[in-house]
C-alpha cells in the first residue's frame, strides 16, 4: 500500500499552510500495533475526501485521561495545559480524534483549562462526510455480513452519541445486530477508568470476556468498535473464546477504508 | 371531643417529631461542601417534572415500573383524602367533605380506592420479588440486616395501611346502607365508593350495627396511625426517596456525564506554570483536601445523593465490576456514604454541636479500597438511576483523595502515571517517537 504523507501542524505552518482540522491521534493510535492500523484507516479517509489535516506529532502528548480517571487530577492537568498551549499557539479550531477517550476529555474538559476547540470523534467525522455526499461508502467484503456494535461509554453514555457508528455500519448493507446491553445500557469492555493499565481487582471473571460472550452470541462475523481500548479488550475477548477465525475485532475507521478500497 | 383532643395530640407530636428528625437531615447534608446549581432552571424544572414526577426513567424495566407506578399514584392522589381525615379528626366530624362535594367527592374517593387495589396488588408483588423470587439485586449482601428488614416493614405497613382503609370504607358502607353511618344521608343508600359498595357488604355483612361501628372506627384510626407512623419512619429509612426524589432530580448534573469536575484548587498550582498572569480561584488561606477522605468532604448534593437513595440496586446490576464479582457495588458506595453521614451526624448531636474525631472515615471503615480501584468510570450505574444520583463522583473523589493526598494506590497505576510525566504517554514509549507510524505503510 502506498504511504500517505501525514503533515504535522508544524510544518504545515512553515509552508505557510492552515489545515482544516487536527487529527488528535491519541497514544494509543501512536504505539500500539494493533490501533496504528486504526489509525492508518482514519488518514486513508481523511485522504481520500481531501481534507487538508495535520497531526500534533511530538508535540501531542497524552490528554491526560487516564491520570484524571485514577483520580490524579494534577497530572491531568499538567498534561491539559500543556497540549492547550501547543494547540492554541497554533490556533486549532476543529479536532477529529481516534479515541472515545481523548475525544470526551478535550471535548469536555479542556474549556474549563483555557481551550476550546470544536471536537468530533472519527465516526461523527465520517458519518458527516457521508452525509455531505464527500465519502461514497459501499459495503465490499462486508456485504451482507453480520456486524454487532459494541458502544464506547465515553462515546455512548458520555457523551450521548450512539447513531452516528450505526448509521455508519448501516451504509455497508449489512445486518446490524444489537446486543441486549447496547447504547445507554452498553456493557463497558473493561478497559475504563485507567483499568487498561492495572490487574483487575478480585473477581469471579473479567469484564471484556463477559462482554465479548455476549457478543459472541449473536454469532457475527464483525464486532465493529470505535475505541482502540475496546478493541484490545474485545479482541482478547473473542481469543478468549477462540473465535478469531470467525469473528473479526474492527473500528468503523478500518470498515469503512477495506470496504471501500482506501 | 376527647377523640379531637388525642387526634390533635397526635398530630401535632407526629408533625412535630417529623419536622424535628428533617431538620436534621438537613444538618447532615450541609455538611458537605458547597456547590451551586443556581443555573438552567427551566432544564432543571423539566428533569425533574419528567423523572421524578413522570418516573421517566423507571420505564426502561416495565414491569415494575407499573407496580412502582401504582403504588406511587395511589400514595400521591391518598393525600387528597387525607386532607378530610385530619379535618373530620380535628372537627369530630365524620366524612366531612362529602355534602358539599357530592359527586365528585364519590368519583375521588372511589377513584383512590382503585389505586389502592392497584397498590395492594404491586406490594404482593414487590414482597415476592424480594422473598419468594429473589431478583438478584434485591438479595445482594449489602442488603443483609437493618436494609432487607427496612424494605419489608416497608411493603408489609403499606398492605397494612391499605387493609384499614378497607376497613373503613367497608364497614361505613354497610352501616350507611342501614341508615347508621355517621356520614351525612344523603337519602341514596350508598356511599358509592366503587370497592367497597362491593366488598364492603361480602365481609361485613352479616355482623351486628355495633361490631360495624367497631371496625369503622379502628379502619380509620389504623388508618391514621399508620400515616403518622409513616411519616415518622421515613426519616430512618430508605424510603425518603419519595420525598428527595425530587429536590435530587432537580439538581442533577445536566453536563455530559463524561466530563469530570475540575479541581479548582488544582488550576491554582498547576496554572502558573503556563500563565504568569493568573489569578487563583480558590483561598489559599483557607486550603481544604483534594478529593474525599470522609463525608464532610463531599458536597452538599453528594449527600443529598446518598439520603435519596432508595437501595433499588439498579446501578449495582448494570456495574460491569460487580456483574464480574467484584467488590465494588454502586449501592454500596451510596449506603456507605448515608451510614457514615447518619454516624457523623450522631457525635454532633452528643458532642453538642460539634463533631469530635473518632479516628474513622468514610474511605476505610466503610467503603473497601478494593471497592474504589474496580470502577470503570463507564457511568453505567449514572444512567440507571431512577433519580438520577451520582455514584461515580463520589468514587472519582475518594481516588483523587488516595492519589493526591496519601499516594495510596495500586503500584502499576503509579507506573502510568510516571509514564504520562516523562513521556507523554501512559506507556514507556517515547514522546520523540510518537509520529513514527507516519513512515510505516
């Protein structure tokens, strides 16, 4: 596959250039194996509908969810102050982020710290440019799959968004399964609340194999996702059960670029 | 006359005793920090018209939403004929208001006497699910003791409460149908009510005038001790929700429910470091705890939170950690917090006024760090809430208090956090690298 240049802010700005909007590519997004591809899906679409974007690159650092989550609120907000001065200083107005995450605190939380920008998450960012006309989406390989959705809480109970990832799943003309605990009664994956980095407390059974059993269940060929924390959580899930053969882990990101060749 | 003067007696012990333990309450929930609500009045208005009053949220498990429902109308419309049994109680009187009201007067009490059937069939029912069907989250360990006991004395003194009025109504009809009733004859030969025309003649039929006048009188008087019991117990138990249902839905947080508070006296550390120029929010002469170590540090509507629940458990059965046996319960946080609060609130009252250390705290003594660690901060437990009460936050201040005041916490969460200091990422990767997956195809 061809490789996208991906300018960063900085040297957008150097060339005299102003991009449209800042792809926050989150750490996740930056490190991890398995979210880089996510990431690569989100630049193949904001490629092939021309938007001129940028990323922070070195100089985005962590939003500081996690920290605030575990209740380290001055590390939250050294990390907040810190990417509003760079983002500010380069007067970002629109964000598109790849994670629900970073999407909730910088949408949500950064105005109170001095910075406020308009923040979309990726699958509002497509579902617009779908209805713009801008993104032509057809279902390719996934043409008349079976595709669960399983809601980010930071998206879903969050921050109220639910029909722009279905919306999206609808257009690739498949069946969009529902699970029993879906939208604002979504099962979390697990992740949550800085549990991404800690053993679970004591327990009987781990949230993301609870979650992925009941997805499972509905025997899809994709559980689609809009969270690279999700994603790992529900991808050990399926592995958990054995079902990787079967049933594929992807974001809505990496749905729409196969399906459409991108 | 010596009825009136032990009914006024009663009244004015029952009413005063009430306001006395309320009062109190209000003590208690003061006792937490201020925070303000002044804003989106009319957005406050309609949450809780449409949560609290139109129970919006119950409707999500319909079942017993409806019972809830019929016991929740028949409580609301019976304040209505309440108002004629303290009249007729003070005045000597004897279904005072029927003379003047005529027809409608029948239509509303016979309208409340369906509700009553309605509510006396949703108690049975809620007595099984709890002691025959065990619903799970109505049998979860938190329960044990005082709460289980609290719920069924609950249900069984509503059926009690039902049973009087049946008994009145019953024995008043079949004493007016023989021209003895102390309410005024209106020549008809029937009080109408829609019940107990009915039921009234089936059970008491065949007894004497005198037996009659017996039961009516007891009916009414159980009737109205009931009530006054009633009252008086629910500034001890779970049940006051009916009353801070709504004040609590009033203010609910109306933010999106991902966004976390900022910490105020955070900004004034961290801020100067990025503007000279700021100007701090808080008083440094006056510095208060980061997060929650114990009640007194939560805020004003935490408290009112924890005093508003009623131990319904819907949080708990939609809490990912506790559906996977973990320790962590959201109604046990809410518990928790109203048992140390009501402890708290004991050594003022002994200690006149003032509360004297007795080396024990909310995070430790009652909520289990194990319990804290678990959370997911998915917000399920938020969104369940029939009124709208906030587990989350007080978890997030229990954890800011862990993390910032005492470093206790779990040792590869401290890792993270040494991760985001260095290197901008809550992993060892570095920040130089960040935009490397650019040169990958």
């Amino acid at each position: 596959m061809e490789t996208i240049k991906v300018p960063t802010m900085a040297e957008m700005i150097a060339a005299g250039e102003t991009p449209e909007i800042l792809f926050w590519v989150g750490c996740s997004g930056s490190f991890d194996d398995r979210a880089k591809k996510i990431t690569k899906a989100i630049v193949r679409i904001l490629d092939h509908v021309k938007i001129k974007f940028a990323i922070l690159g070195s100089e985005e650092g962590c939003t500081g969810d996690p920290a605030k989550r575990a209740g380290n609120e001055f590390l939250f907000q050294m990390q907040a102050m810190q990417n509003i001065t760079v983002m500010n200083g380069y007067s970002v107005k629109k964000i598109v982020t790849g994670c629900p995450h970073c999407f909730n605190t910088i949408k949500n939380e950064y105005p109170a710290l001095g910075g406020n920008y308009e923040v979309v998450h990726h699958t509002q960012l497509v579902q617009e440019l779908i209805n713009q006309g801008k993104l032509k989406v057809q279902g390719g390989e996934f043409k008349g799959k079976k595709i669960v959705f399983h809601d980010p809480c930071y998206l879903g109970r969050g921050n109220n968004v639910y029909e722009a990832p279905r919306e999206i799943i609808e257009k690739l003309d498949v069946e969009l399964a529902e699970m029993k605990r879906s939208k604002a009664k979504g099962l979390c994956c697990g992740a949550g609340g800085a549990q991404m980095f800690k053993e679970a407390e004591k327990g009987t059974k781990e949230v993301n194999v609870e979650r992925a059993e009941e997805a499972l269940a509905l025997n899809p060929d994709v559980i689609a996702v809009g969270c690279p924390f999700c994603n790992t959580m529900m991808t050990d899930g399926v592995k958990h059960f054995n079902k990787e053969d079967k049933t594929k882990v992807l974001d809505i990101a990496e749905l729409i670029a196969t399906a459409n060749d991108l | 006359m010596i009825s009136s003067v032990i009914f006024a007696i009663l009244l004015i012990g029952a009413s005063g005793f009430f306001f006395i333990n309320v009062k109190k309450i209000r003590r208690n929930i003061l006792l937490g920090r201020d925070v303000s609500f002044t804003d989106n009045k009319g957005d406050r208005l309609k949450t809780m018209i449409l949560v609290a009053f139109g129970q919006q949220k119950m409707f999500s498990r319909p079942i017993p939403a409806i019972l809830h429902f019929f016991l929740y109308s028949a409580f609301i419309i019976t304040q209505i004929e309440l108002l004629e049994i303290v009249f007729d109680g003070i005045a000597g009187s004897h279904r005072a208001f029927r003379a003047s009201l005529g027809g409608f007067y029948t239509f509303m009490v016979s309208f409340i006497e369906i509700l009553s059937v309605l509510a006396f069939i949703g108690t049975i029912a809620f007595l099984s699910r709890r002691n025959l069907l065990k619903v799970p989250r109505l049998v979860k360990s938190e329960l044990n003791g005082w709460p289980k006991l609290d719920a069924n004395l609950i249900l069984i003194g509503e059926l009690t409460l039902i049973c009087f009025i049946f008994m009145m109504n019953g024995a008043d009809e079949v004493l007016y149908s023989r021209g003895l009733s102390h309410a005024t004859n209106l020549g008809d030969g029937s009080l109408g009510l829609s019940v107990s025309k009915h039921v009234g003649p089936l059970l008491f039929g065949g007894m004497s005038d005198n037996s009659l006048h017996i039961i009516e009188r007891v009916g009414w008087w159980g009737h109205i001790l009931m009530v006054f019991g009633f009252l008086n117990y629910l500034p001890f138990s779970k049940h006051l929700h009916i009353v801070l249902g709504f004040p609590n839905t009033y203010f609910s947080n109306l933010k999106p429910k991902g966004e976390f508070t900022t910490l105020d006296a955070v900004t004034d550390v961290v801020a100067p470091n990025f503007d000279p120029a700021y100007v701090a929010k808080t008083d440094p002469n006056n510095p208060v705890r980061f997060g929650v170590k114990d009640v007194q540090d939560l805020n004003w509507k935490n408290l009112m939170d924890a005093y508003s629940c009623t131990e319904c458990g819907r949080c708990t059965s939609a809490c990912p950690q506790n559906i996977t046996g973990k320790a962590l319960s959201p109604r046990k946080i809410m518990m928790d917090t109203r048992d140390r609060l009501e402890e708290v609130g004991k050594n003022i009252d002994k200690n006149k006024g003032t509360f004297v250390d007795d080396g024990k705290s909310l995070i430790g003594d009652y909520i289990k760090h194990e319990e804290i660690w678990a959370c997911n901060t998915c917000n399920a437990c938020v969104q369940e809430c029939p009124v709208n009460i906030d587990p989350l936050a007080i978890i997030i201040e229990i954890r800011r208090y862990l993390v910032m005041e005492e470093s206790n916490t779990r040792p590869e969460l401290n890792s993270m956090f040494t991760n985001i200091e260095n290197n901008g990422a809550p992993w060892q990767f570095s920040q130089a690298d960040r935009a490397n997956w650019t040169n990958e195809s």
